[in-house]
C-alpha cells in the first residue's frame, strides 16, 4: 500500500493479530526474510500457518529494504506442509488398505 | 509408517489435476488421485459461466459441467480417488506422506507424481480489512454459486480483472447489487466481454481508485475510496464514502507452491504468471525427473489452459513409463501442444503464452 | 432475504431436508449438505468468532477452507473451519472465543 506508516495499527497476520507495525519494527531491527519475521513476531504462526499473510509480509519486506520480491518470496518450504496434529504424523492407517 | 505403491499419484483433483489423472489413465498407467478437500473439482465447480475457446476446448461449457463431466469419465476409467488426504510432503522425489481424514499417516511409493495444487487468492490491506464482511472475490463466489447464498446485498469490488468482472456479474446474478469496482491502475484488467456485461448492468467502475479504509464495528458498513495519482499514491482530499456490507477482494492469484519447491523443483520468477514457480519442460516435467507440475501452481491463467496442461503433465508422465507406443505419443502430445497454444493467443493470451515460453526455454539452465 | 430462491443460470432452489442446528442457544434451521458457515449467513449470522488480543470479530475470509478465519466450537470441539464442514442434525455451534476450549 502506499503509505505504510499511517496504518502502523493495522493487522498483516490475521490469525495471530501481528500488526504492520511490528512488522516494520521487526525488519527495522533487522529480521528481513519471511522466516525470520515470523520467528520475531509469530506473523505466519497461527492456525492457518501463513497461507494468508507470507506473500504480504514478503511484499512488505521487499519495498522497505528495497531488495526484489521475488528474491524475498520463499523458495523452500519444510514439511508437513500442512498442519498436523503429533498423533496424525504418528498414526497409521489400519492393516486393510481403503481408499476414499 | 504404512506404505503402498502407486504408479502415478496426482495431487490436487481440480481442472489441471482431473485432466491430468484421466489423460494418464486412458493412456493405461494406474492413477491415484489426492484431493485436501471434502469434494473433487478444485474451483471448477463454482465458475457458472461459459468458458472461452474453440470447440475442442468446450468453448460455450460452463464451468460447472465441464467439471461433471470431468468427475464422470473419472469415475467411468475407475480412479482410485482418496478425498480428504493432504499431501504433506515428498520425499526422495518419489515418496509421498499422506494425512488422510486428518487423523492417518500413510506413505504412497509413486513413480511418477503430478503436483496440480493450483493458486492461493491474495489479499490486500487497509484498516478494517479484518472485519465480517471484507472476503476474497472466490468466498463470495463459493457463497453465492455452490452454497446459494448471499453473502450481502451491497457489494463493492475491488480489481476489475476477470476474476473481479466475472464474480461481479455473478453476484449480480445472484441479486446482490455490485456498488462499484475499484482498480488501483489507471486502466482496466478483465476481459472486453465480461467488463462490457457489468457495464451494461449499470456498475460503475473507477480506475486509478483503491480502498482506503473499510468501516463499521461488528461488520462493514462502508467503504472508503480514494483517488490515486499516476504514481499510485492516494490524493488528498479525494476520499469519498460508499455504502456497502460486502467488499470482495480481487487482486489475483499466487501459485500454492509449497509441495513443488518443499520438493526440491527449481523455481523461477514469472512475474505475469503470479511470481516464484516450478520450472518445466514443454512436457510439464519439473527439474526433478519423477514429478511433473500442471495448471495454477506453475503459472496462473484459467482453467481451460489448467486442463490442457493437465492432459500434457498425464501424457508425458505415463510415456515415461513406457505406456503409448511413440507414434500414439506424439500425435497426441502434438494435439495437446497445439490447443494449449491456442488457449494463449491473442490480446491477453499473448502475454501469457511470453511467459510459459520464458519458462520452458529456461528449463534447461535453471535444472 | 440471504437464499438465493430463483437464480437465471442455476434456477429453482431445489427442495432440500430440513436439518436443526443450534447456534449460541438458538435453534435455527438449516438445509442437509450444506456448510455451516452458508446456514449461518443464510439465517442472518456474520460473525463467527472473536480473536484472541483485540476481541475483534471474524467472519468468512477465503471461504474455502484455508485461512481458518471462520472457525467456531461445533459439538464442544474448538477450531472447526465452519465453511468447509457440513451440517448435522442436532449439530451445536458456538461462537469461539478466541482459540477456543474444548468441552
């Protein structure tokens, strides 16, 4: 958006309410990938695990360092890629294989 | 954890991955088709209106049907579908981890993997984008084209390009009043057709404008539009309010990549096509020899060019594995090539077919 | 009125069994198949919960399963993405609170 100063107050993540502001703060202070914001501001930990807010948070990093988007865009991603509950990672399926 | 082995597994049952499983079958390999979701047809089955395209392409089929066609030459080819399942991950670019129902893990030994896991809509931000009643231009077309409901009755749109026209008209057919479409650029982004048809409806449009500031405390209330100069910042003074207790967001698609590149497939940046996607061959193969990538999720265009590409990704991939004899391959490898370039002509299909071009022909330098 | 009883391309609303749902105590009805997030529109409801830090409310977002912006407390179980899970007879919905407990 054009002037990202007016609307500090604003939230980026929706799921963990991180505002703009500490967002700017965070990459002020040095934290400029998208892993590393979120690590400084839990933006893109919550229940949707970023799918609403990296590529904003990524765009708002590239215009306020200057360094091209698709150069902060991530390019690796860990797995699950989804989120998982400890006991669906552990647990198996039943002997009799079922489709559907 | 459990294992069983598969020759192709498909992941994601929309247009491209539909396509994708149907054309492999027919081609004799063994398919298994992976879908997060409750129902297969990924977006399909909420576009109500007729697609563009020759008569090969269903050119005059809605949506909707082509994807109960889809669904019935699936089902007549007997594909294994498992709905419900996540894939969370590919290992050794042949394994993939399965969570099935949210509960199970289980592990498909494939061959071959095609990764159709389509695009994510993006959001944009301005105070009170947060509140009941602000939603993605895909919500409202969900609501309103599967679920048959209005999600309100005074809608404001912003981005005019085919997906903002083309839910902006829908909405309007479903008897909602479509207040205004913004476009924060001084011109308009859709279809001549589409954009022709909301005009008519009597929607005003207002290009170089964006949202400044959604207001209302439980819901939205209003709107609050501003004026933007030639350098796309907001003029002073230029505000004005519209009433509305809807505002659908309609500023594009980013390839959902995360399975592709988490994968280890080169990306490369298409900036037309959404930004960072796996690379690919003319043959949709990925830089990993076993995986293949076809529709939204290495590139963003339409679901017409998503079936092709899903045809293409099918054919190659059960190729691969020595079904079709090379005469039965490159006639039909040809045939697709040819209707997926057709799709990419003209005024807007040229940008797009640029960008497929740039991506095939770095293929061999990004591997 | 939210239904869309007449549409010129999908036509009539077809009939459908009439499912009871109870939302924040109050029974409202609602049809078989459909989502719990259109039942509640459909009756007039918006706001499906309240976030954590600001107490704000949340409605649909993406609307189909992906941003978890629409999750309520269905049947005593918490974070439930209400547009992509059907109703059932019977079937208690509650506006979460935040992230919600489980009963």
């Amino acid at each position: 958006m054009s002037d990202e100063t007016e609307n500090r107050d604003m939230l980026i993540c929706r799921c963990e309410e991180v505002t703009l502001g500490e967002i700017l703060d965070a990459i002020d202070d040095g934290f400029v990938t998208v892993k590393d914001v979120k690590r400084a501001t839990r933006a893109g930990m919550g229940l949707c695990q970023g799918r609403s807010c990296s590529r904003t948070i990524a765009r708002i990093i590239s215009q306020r360092t200057g360094k091209p988007l698709d150069e902060v865009l991530p390019k690796s991603y860990r797995y699950p890629v989804r989120p998982e509950k400890m006991s669906a990672a552990l647990s198996e399926e039943s002997e009799d294989e079922s489709d559907s | 954890m459990k294992r069983v082995q598969r020759e192709i597994v498909v992941i994601g049952s929309g247009p491209a991955g539909l396509c994708a499983a149907i054309e492999a079958a027919q081609a004799g390999a063994g398919v298994l088709l992976l879908d997060e979701n409750a129902k297969p047809g990924g977006q399909l089955f909420k576009q109500i209106h007729k697609f563009f395209g020759s008569a090969d392409h269903r050119a005059g089929v809605r949506g909707l049907d082509i994807g109960v066609q889809l669904l019935k030459q699936a089902e007549d080819l007997n594909i294994e579908v498992w709905l419900n399942s996540e894939a969370c991950g590919i290992f050794d670019q042949n394994s993939v981890w399965v969570v099935r129902d949210k509960q199970h893990s289980i592990t498909v030994e494939a061959q071959r993997i095609i990764i159709a896991t389509g695009a994510v809509e993006n959001s944009i931000n301005f105070p009170g984008w947060t509140l009941p009643g602000v939603m993605g231009a895909g919500a409202a077309q969900t609501m309103i084209n599967v679920n048959r409901v209005l999600p309100g009755h005074r809608v404001l749109m912003v981005g005019s390009g085919n997906v903002g026209v083309i839910v902006s008209y829908q909405l309007l057919q479903a008897g909602a009043q479509v207040v205004a479409i913004v476009e924060a650029a001084p011109t308009l982004g859709g279809y001549g057709v589409h954009t022709a048809k909301v005009r008519r409806a009597g929607v005003p449009f207002y290009a170089s404008h964006t949202v400044k500031e959604a207001r209302g405390t439980d819901h939205v209330k209003s709107a609050v539009l501003v004026n933007l100069d030639s350098n796309w910042q907001p003029i002073d003074g230029s505000e004005f309010e519209v009433e509305v207790d809807t505002i659908c967001i309609a500023t594009g698609l980013t390839p959902a990549v995360e399975l592709a590149f988490g994968s280890g497939c080169t990306p490369v940046n298409s900036p037309a096509l959404g930004g960072l996607v796996p690379v690919h061959d003319a043959g949709m193969k990925s830089s990993n020899e076993s995986i293949y990538v076809a529709g939204d999720v290495c590139g963003v265009e339409e679901a017409s060019t998503a079936m092709e590409e899903g045809r293409i990704a099918g054919l190659c991939a059960a190729h691969s594995l020595s079904y079709l004899d090379e005469a039965a391959f490159s006639r039909r490898f040809e045939q697709l090539q040819h209707n997926v370039n057709a799709l990419r002509s003209g005024m807007f299909g040229q940008r797009r077919r640029e960008a497929k071009e740039s991506i095939v022909s770095s293929y061999g330098v990004h591997r | 009125m939210n239904r869309i009883v007449d549409h010129p391309i999908l036509g009539p609303l077809a009939d459908a069994e009439v499912v009871h749902i109870i939302v924040d105590g109050v029974a409202l009805t609602a049809r078989k198949g459909e989502m719990i997030a259109a039942a509640l529109i459909a009756n007039g409801k918006n706001t499906f919960r309240r976030t954590v830090k600001r107490d704000e409310p949340r409605g649909i977002y993406c609307g189909i399963g992906r941003c978890t912006d629409c999750v309520m407390t269905v049947n005593g179980i918490p974070n439930v993405r209400t547009c992509v899970t059907e109703v059932a007879e019977g079937m208690v919905i509650e506006t979460q609170l935040g992230s919600g407990e489980w009963q």
